[in-house]
C-alpha cells in the first residue's frame, strides 16, 4: 500500500480505518492523506488519494471495514457520495487509475446534503445530487491532475464554494461521536447519555440525522474497528480475553458481532490479513 500521510489529526482519537488484509494491499496500491483547506478543518478529517497500475495483472479485490465517516469519491467510473455503512465496503481494482476521496466528520455532512444522513445510509449518490454540475469538473480535474497538491486543491474549491455551517445539534452529534473515538471505555449508550447529557430517545433522533446510525451501532463499530487491529498487529488468539477489554460479556458475543460486520470469524480475519509469504527463490537449491 505505500502509505504516507501528510497529515496529522489535531484532535486525539481513534480514527477506523480498516482496511482488510492490509498487507496484501500494500501490494496492490499506494495510499496518501493530506489535510484539508483551513476553511474545512471543522467539517472534513482528511483526503486520501489512491493509484494503482495492475495493468497485466488480475483484478483486485479491497475490502474495507464500515465506519461512520461519509466519504465523497473522485475515481472513474466510482465517483459518488457514500454514506455510513453497516457492510464490508468492497471495491474491484483494475488498470491504471487515480483518484481521491473525502473523509467527512461524523456528524457534519448533513449541512451539505441538506437532509437526514440516515437518508443516504448503506448507499451512494451521485456527486452531482449534492454538489451539483461543479462537481463532474472537479472529478475531471482529479482525474488528469499532475500531483496531489492539485487534486486536493481541485475539491478543496468545490467545497468551499458550496459554503455552510453546522447547527447546534450537528456540534452535539460531533461531539458525541469523538466522545466515542477519545474513550475506548464507552461501551454502552448509556454511558454516552451520561456524558452528553442527552436522553437515549434524544441521542437517537440527534444521530439518525446527523451521523446516519444509531448511537449504539456507532459505539460497536469503534469496537469491531479496535478488534481487528489487535487481531492484525498484536496477533491476539485470546478472544475471551479480547471480548473483556472490549466491554463485552462473553466471548461469543464479541464473535458474533465480528463476524456481522467483517463477515469472518477473528480467526479468520487474523489468518487471510497476515503478510503472504514469500515463493522460495529458484535460483537456491
């Protein structure tokens, strides 16, 4: 995968990721973030830019787990605005392609799209729905930019010229959210009440609109996103051990959940996103 960020987060938390068999992608295709323009700070995490050249080579399929983030993509023939999502994102990677997305700050799209976030949950629409005509130039600037300072600097001015701000109670949905991200403790709704000072019933209705899913989907998803790096970087084998850091009650339920949402086992997710290993050298006897 190559990746090299040029950005940093100011703000500490957790940020899912997820992409799947993460060593296999390294392979396949690099991957670069930069920070947004100043103005957009508040509303967008960061841009990543993908290339891949698999020109004469198979197909590739990337998996990557769900977050709550929305995130506009500027690919051919994959451009659109994708909501949160309860599934795998899979992608099919072939020829030689460039292209870049937006990372939007849970909580903050829905003052560009002007309606409930859970609206666009689990699907795409296209960018020209949101961001009207403007939009397919932009994609055209990505896709024949020299650098990435150009193809940042070409939808950095796409949204800027479609100036907004957040309410009051898309702050609050924010908030909540990078409550989750800073405090791997919180690990029941009710919690986040507590700290919000929210009803669940009001928490509910502030995240349907403005995150896109429930507080408690928001909550599991850190959680699974947490599990799957251990699974990968710690080699963790101990699920009853894991289940317990992760605030559950018993160990299948923490299986059960894994598996809902990556569609493996933690063993199996731990074995398909290990390093492939290397052919024997022919030239060695």
């Amino acid at each position: 995968m190559n990746e090299r960020d040029s950005y940093r987060d100011p703000v500490t938390h957790r940020i899912p990721r997820g992409i799947v068999a993460e060593a296999t992608a390294r392979t396949m295709f690099t991957l670069t973030r930069h920070p947004p323009a100043p103005e957009l700070a508040g509303f967008v995490e960061y841009h990543w830019i993908l290339r891949w050249d698999l020109r004469g080579k198979p197909p590739h399929e990337q998996r990557v787990l769900p977050n709550l983030s929305v995130h506009v993509t500027f690919f051919p023939g994959a451009s659109g605005v994708h909501g949160p999502a309860h599934d795998v994102f899979s992608h099919r990677l072939t020829g030689r392609v460039q292209g870049l997305g937006v990372r939007f700050r849970p909580g903050t799209f829905r003052a560009f799209l002007g309606g409930p976030v859970r609206d666009i949950a689990d699907r795409a629409v296209p960018l020209t729905d949101v961001f009207g005509p403007a939009a397919s130039a932009a994609a055209e600037s990505v896709r024949t930019a020299g650098d990435d300072a150009q193809m940042v600097g070409a939808i950095d001015n796409l949204l800027i010229a479609n100036p907004v701000r957040l309410s009051p109670a898309a702050r609050t949905a924010t908030e909540a959210v990078e409550q989750i991200a800073r405090d791997p403790e919180i690990t029941r709704v009710a919690q986040l009440c507590a700290d919000t000072g929210l009803t669940t019933r009001s928490l509910q209705r502030v995240f349907a609109e403005h995150v896109g899913c429930p507080p408690k989907w928001a909550i599991r998803i850190y959680r699974l996103n947490d599990a799957a790096q251990r699974l990968v970087t710690e080699g963790q084998r101990d699920y009853a051990g894991l289940a317990v850091r992760l605030g559950y009650s018993d160990q299948s339920h923490f299986i059960r959940d894994f598996r809902t949402v990556t569609g493996q086992s933690p063993a199996e997710y731990a074995r398909t996103s290990r390093a492939p290993e290397r052919e024997p050298d022919s030239d060695r006897t």
